[in-house]
C-alpha cells in the first residue's frame, strides 16, 4: 500500500528499541526520511545502520534524552522541516502511589507529557505553513484502564490526552492531524521487565505470568511491534488527514468497553 508520504521527514523520539522502532521502520519502509533517537549512542547507530539496511532509506541518528530541551533540541535541528512527530517515551518504574516523591511526579510529566507537548509546539505551526503534518503520541491502555502501580504513567499520558484534544482541532484545516495510539500488552522490553519484575514480588515464574496475561487477552497472544508500527504509518499517511483527536486503542480486544 502506498501511503503517499515518500521523501517526508519524520522524528520518532525512544525509537533504539520496542514500539518506537517499529513504528521508525514503518515509515522507513514507506520511503520516509527517519530520525531515530534514544540514550545509548551505540545502540542506537546499530539501529540506524539496520533500518537503513532494511529499508534503503536515509536514516539519521540523534542520541539525545528527549525529556530535556537540549535533546529537544537536537532532535528538531536534525532535519530541515519535519513532516511527522511521533512522540514516544519510556514510562515511570511501576511502583505504589504513596512513594512516588515530588520529584518522581515531575520527572514523569516531564517524560510523559511536558516532552511531547514542547515537541509539538515546535513543530506545528511549520506543519501548519505547509499544508501536511502528522503526529502521532505513543501513550498507553492504561489511559483507558488505568493500573494500579503505573498511576503516575497513566495520569501524564493521560494529562498529554487531554492537553492535545483542542489542538488537534485548532490545525485540522492546515491538514495537520495529531493522534494518539494506546498500546495494550505488546513483546517488547518494557512488558519483560514488568512481569519479571511480578515474577520477583510473587514468587511466581515470569512464564506463568506471561501464559495468564496472554489468556487474559481475546486475540490470546501479546500484540507483534510490527503491527503497532504499521498502524502508526497508516495515521501518518496522505489518506489519513480525516482522522484527528483521536485516542486508538490497540490490545487485541483485551479491554471490555464500547468508548
């Protein structure tokens, strides 16, 4: 399928690894010009190199913490305009509500909501200017099934959510579209160290936890990074400047509502 977004550029923050990687292959695969970003600097030039060599499309890497303005920074200097902004970031440790500190507050809507919304600014009235812009934030089912011991991840993605509703209306008409993709359970790094870390607290094997999540789940398996990145290329795609404000739940039916 042609997305029509071929030469665009893109920047799709903690993409060294999980879903962020997925969705930066997607659109590499779709003839998108790609900045991938995370911490490790050797990590991440592997990564480049892989997606490059996939993909045969120009990938740029920018080791830099997107949680400060200077990664911010350096991010948006990486490219001569950006077309697409996927927001993306590792969440807060899970832990109970009654020590998470002041300081643990802040660092966690610094990373899962100020970040995003600074990138945005950045880059939406550009996108505005030129008729075309995509973005898309990489938030969480927990928005809409919150659990307990994420509280703090779920309540500044879902701060991000809120903040992000009225903008996505204010720059429909420029084709500008802003989203937001909730993963459920997907294999990635993040949902291994969740359930080793349940393994440790229970006594249980990390295996077990895995089989009853997966049973838990109506497609009865965790979700492929692949398919999470290829619903990310489709709300970037030409075709999609329809869809705007939108929050996509993608779990394999694992939650139980209507809304």
């Amino acid at each position: 399928m042609d997305l029509g977004i071929s030469g665009r550029n893109a920047i799709v923050c903690a993409s060294s690894r999980g879903l962020g990687r997925a969705c930066a292959e997607a659109l590499a695969r779709a003839g998108v010009r790609v900045v991938v970003n995370g911490r490790d600097p050797e990590r991440l030039a592997r990564v480049r190199d892989e997606i490059a060599a996939s993909t045969g499309t120009e990938i740029l890497a920018v080791a830099a913490d997107v949680s400060t303005a200077e990664g911010r920074e350096a991010l948006i200097g990486a490219l001569p305009q950006v077309d697409i902004l996927v927001n993306n970031n590792g969440g807060p440790p899970p832990r109970d509500f009654r020590k998470v500190d002041h300081d643990a507050l802040i660092a966690g809507l610094e990373a899962n909501m100020i970040a995003p919304i600074a990138l945005i600014q950045s880059v939406v009235d550009g996108m505005a200017e030129r008729g075309f812009g995509r973005i898309v934030n990489i938030t969480s089912g927990s928005v809409k099934a919150p659990l307990a011991g994420l509280d703090l991840s779920s309540g500044a993605r879902a701060g991000l959510t809120g903040f992000v509703a009225g903008v996505a209306r204010s720059v429909a008409r420029s084709n500008v579209t802003i989203n937001n993709l909730l993963p459920g359970a997907f294999d990635t790094d993040r949902i291994a160290a969740l359930m080793n870390d349940q393994a440790r607290q229970s006594g249980r094997s990390a295996d077990e936890i895995r089989g009853q999540r997966e049973r838990s789940i109506p497609a009865g398996r965790f979700g492929r990074p692949a398919e999470f990145g290829a619903a990310c290329a489709f709300l970037c795609s030409a075709d999609a400047g329809y869809i705007t404000g939108q929050s996509i739940l993608i779990d394999g039916g694992a939650f139980p509502g209507i809304l």
